[in-house]
C-alpha cells in the first residue's frame, strides 16, 4: 500500500516514513504550500489544510500538523510552535521559561487522512517536562527541549526508534495506521 503524507518538514517525514515501513506501507512525500490558518486547536488547522489539499490531490493521503504546550506559558507556543521556533528559537523559550518551577508540557499530534472520500482524524498526546537548556543533538522542533514522563534523556537525545515508540506522533501514527489496518 503507498499513502501519500503532505508536508515539507523533513524530520516528520523521516518519523512516519519509519513507523509506517514497518507495516509494509510505502509513503511518498509531498510537498505542497498547503495555507495554515492561525486557530485555537491543532484540529482546525488539520480540517482546514485537509480541505484546501484534497483538491489539490486526487485520492488518499494525510497531513499532520503539531504543537509543543506549556503549562507555565498557558499552552504556549501550543498552534503557534512553528512560529513561535522560527521567531523566539529554542534558546529564547528557554528565556521564556527562567524562574519558572513548573516545567510541565507536552506534545500534540493531530493527523488528517483523506481517505478520497472522508476524513478521519487520529490524535496522539506524550507528556513531560521542559528542560532548562537546550540537551542532545539528534531529532528537531522542540525536541532538545523535552524529556518525556517516565524518561531521563530528551527526545533529541534518544534515537528514532525509542523515541517514535513513545512520541505524540508515533502515537497518532499508531492509530492512523490500525485504522489502515482495518
């Protein structure tokens, strides 16, 4: 089975690419300069690039769109993770964060797929703290930044695997592809 994944984003490109090859389903990147809307929830920026997509594209694919929330931020960056990272940086949320001893925050995936007919949603959640500096090398985003409850290393510090097992998007991915499955 080939599915077609919208994005430009490389590194989530690399993550499905892996969950997904190990089902046996082949994924194509494409990249189209889908419009994002400025909303309140993930969810209506997925219903809204699935909209615009699907008659860009005929037949199946899904996008995905992600947020990194902080609770001592009031869920900030949250819809605005993009570009919150294009403008703050990683090093001006850890500005954001000094002095503050809540560091709990987490991830959110939201996955639209366009089965040619109807969108299913899929959603993952992985909850943790965000660090007070910037730790490992590896991943992207947010990822130096976060270290997942029940873990000591960072996402940017684990490998792929580990990390996809446990991800927000591994888990929506997860779900997306039972659903494929089914």
């Amino acid at each position: 089975m080939k599915v077609i994944f919208v994005t430009g984003n490389e590194g989530k490109f690399r993550e499905a690419e892996s969950e997904l090859a190990e089902a046996g389903i082949e994924l194509e990147q494409r990249k189209l300069p889908v419009p994002e809307i400025q909303a309140d929830t993930l969810e209506e920026v997925v219903h809204h690039s699935v909209e615009w997509t699907r008659r860009q594209i005929d037949g199946p694919f899904f996008l995905e769109d992600a947020g990194f929330f902080v609770d001592a931020l009031k869920g900030f960056p949250g819809v605005y993770s993009a570009y919150a990272h294009k403008t703050v940086g990683l090093k001006g949320m850890v500005k954001l964060m000094e002095g503050k001893e809540d560091r709990a925050a987490g991830f959110q995936a939201v996955i639209g797929y366009w089965d040619g007919s109807q969108l299913h949603i899929f959603k993952g959640q992985c909850r943790g703290r965000m660090t007070d500096s910037l730790i490992g090398e590896g991943g992207f985003g947010y990822d130096p930044l976060f270290i997942p409850d029940g873990h000591e290393k960072t996402f940017a510090q684990m490998d792929p695997e580990e990390k996809n097992t446990i991800s927000h998007r591994g888990m929506a991915l997860h779900k997306m592809l039972e659903h494929l499955k089914g």
